[in-house]
C-alpha cells in the first residue's frame, strides 16, 4: 500500500507529489511516458510561454535564468525534468493508468501490464494534452487533405508553399499561424474576435497586473466569470502580421469539402490542411468505471476535490479555482488545497469509524 497514487509526472502531478511529502505522506506517482514532463516534450518546437520566467515556476521551484524572459518549450521540459529529480518520490514510467477502482476506504488504480497500487488517496493530474477537442463539422469525412490538431503540429517545414486554415483564437492558435506564414498561404479561421492585448502595458508584463490585482488567483465563481475567454498576448509582432495579412483572419468556414472549405460567404477554396487549434478536454478515461465524472467525461469536483468519493482530488484541470490553476504557477497552489481537504476528510472519517456510536463503516 501507498499512501497516495498520483496519476501523471507533469507538473500537476509532481506539485501533487510535493505537497503530499510535504505532508508527511509516501505517494507514487504513475507516468504513461518515459519520463517526468507530461504534455511538454509533444507540443510543437517553436512553443514560448506567454508568462515571464518569473511567473512560469511551480511554487517553492523558481525557474532558472533570467526571470524577465520568455521561456521556451525545451527551456520547460529541463525545468520539470530537473524538478522530478530532486523529488524524493517514485515515478513509475511506462505506467498508462487504465482503471480506479474503489472498495471500502481504499482505492485501486490498475495500469497497463496488470500492475495494481493500492491507497486510500488518489490525485487525478493527468492534465489534458491526451484528448484533444476537434468540433464537428459537416464535410470532414470526405475532406482529403490533411487534418491535423495543434497537439500534432511539429514545425512549419512539411508546410512550405501549402495552402493551410489554422482554427482557433488562443495563444497557440495564433502562434502556429504566425509561424506559419514565413513558408505557407494562411489563414487564421475564428468563431468570433481575434483579441490581441498588449503583452506588456506600461513597461510590465500582464502577468505582473494579474498578481498585483489578485486577478491571476480569484477564486472562479467568484466574480471572476466561471470560464472567461483568454485574450492573446502580442509584443506587436502579431498585429503586425495579421495587419500584413500574413497571415489573414477569416470568420470560421462552414463546412468542408474533398479539397477544401466553404466559407462563411458562401465561396469556395481548395486547402492542402486544417490545423485544428481548438483545445482539449480533461484526459481522465480511466475514472470512468468509478463513477466520477459527469455525462460529458468532465470530473465531478469542487476546487479539485471530488464531490462523489472521499481521497479523490484533481491537480491541474483549467479554471480549476482560479485563472492559473492549469498553469506551472498555479498548480502548487492548487496541490496543497487539494490534498489539504482530502486530509481532513480522510482525518473525519477516520474518527466517525473509531467512535464507539459509529460502528459500521463509512459507504
């Protein structure tokens, strides 16, 4: 037995894993992959964080280097890398989690191959980056060129000279586009408006506003709205290249066809490939047997601890609690609230079972 499973080596689940030793408390912590790191190592090569060095380290873990920099994907993957390293906890590679069971007090958290962890706490952090969302659209059965999600997108090289429709209107969206249009005809395919904000207002970077403000950790619900829509932060090279048309900015087609789209005015166009930069859904399949999650495969939680079993909690799920909460600055903060209310829960239980009036365990 372990005192706590904890499902993913990311920096949800290692945040996870700290707060627990912090604690007192011998987890394991299960990666699918080879190593500690999560989503990182499979995002696209170009990736920078929108957030300074400053505001991109897990709690108590500052990120190396100069603090005012904007760090890369690689810069990223040593950061955790070397987190994981220092963490005297057990991370069992090559541990794809298939199934959580639960009987009496105790979990069961079987992965492939047959191996079986036991332990009364269980911390879901395997973020999101395995389910990629594509909306459904009318046509993309027929569609023969090539789609593809932004988690699949490596570099604009296999591009040159194409034809390419990027969807979406985040962050990423914006920057594999932009990316895009040094070797590809581009255009960015939005529902609604593109928001470019100023990366820096007044000599300091929005996430120095978001701190000072209490913005970046108001809890949701609050009156920060349950799940607003992100701006795009631009050092102005973003404007200026949507001002150059390189690339474009078109309302999002309607469907479609074996060689391309239809267009919200009705035109037509042949396209060589739709990257789809639409987001992910929670990746946490294996809970489904347990009963955890809602009708959509969405967890069941409140602020991260589950509202239908006691010991479970979630570490890095978006607008968890707070704007950050799916963020390297936020998801230490999220850990120790989690796992403090699964404590306190596994500490009142345990007193109900002890007293002499309670006999009978605990459903």
């Amino acid at each position: 037995m372990w005192d706590a499973v904890v499902i993913g080596a990311g920096q949800a689940g290692l945040a996870a894993a700290t707060a627990l030793t912090d604690r007192g408390l011998r987890p394991i912590v299960l990666e699918s992959g080879s190593e500690s790191g999560g989503a990182w190592k499979h995002y696209y090569d170009s990736l920078t964080l929108f957030s300074p060095a400053r505001y991109s380290g897990v709690v108590g873990r500052p990120f190396p280097g100069d603090p005012d920099r904007y760090p890369r994907r690689d810069e990223v993957i040593g950061y955790l890398s070397d987190y994981a390293a220092r963490l005297d906890v057990e991370v069992r590679s090559y541990s794809r989690v298939t199934r959580v069971g639960r009987k009496a007090a105790e979990y069961t958290v079987t992965a492939d191959g047959g191996d079986a962890f036991v332990a009364p706490i269980v911390i879901s952090a395997t973020g999101t980056h395995g389910n990629p969302y594509t909306p459904v659209i009318s046509g993309a059965e027929t569609y023969r060129g090539r789609l593809l999600h932004a988690g699949q997108y490596r570099d604009a090289a296999s591009f040159a000279g194409e034809r390419v429709v990027v969807v979406g209107a985040g962050n990423s969206a914006v920057q594999i586009a932009v990316e895009l249009a040094d070797t590809a005809t581009v255009t960015l395919a939005t529902r609604g408006r593109l928001r470019l904000v100023p990366q820096r207002p007044f000599g300091l970077d929005m996430h120095f506003w978001y701190t000072r403000t209490g913005l970046d950790t108001a809890p949701v619900g609050s009156w920060l709205p349950r799940r607003p829509t992100a701006p795009v932060f631009d050092d102005g090279r973003y404007r200026a290249a949507f001002n150059a048309g390189r690339p474009d900015c078109r309302k999002m087609f309607t469907r479609l066809l074996g060689d391309g789209v239809v267009w919200a005015d009705g035109s037509t166009e042949s396209v060589d490939a739709i990257v789809w930069a639409t987001g992910y859904r929670p990746n946490v399949d294996y809970l489904v047997g347990l009963g955890a999650l809602d009708a959509s495969g969405v967890p069941r939680h409140r602020n991260g601890v589950s509202t239908t079993h006691q010991g479970l909690g979630y570490v890095g799920l978006e607008w968890q609690r707070s704007l950050s909460s799916a963020t390297l600055r936020g998801v230490g903060r999220d850990a120790a609230f989690v796992i403090d209310h699964l404590l306190r829960q596994r500490d009142t239980a345990h007193s109900v079972r002890s007293s002499p009036n309670n006999a009978a365990p605990l459903r």
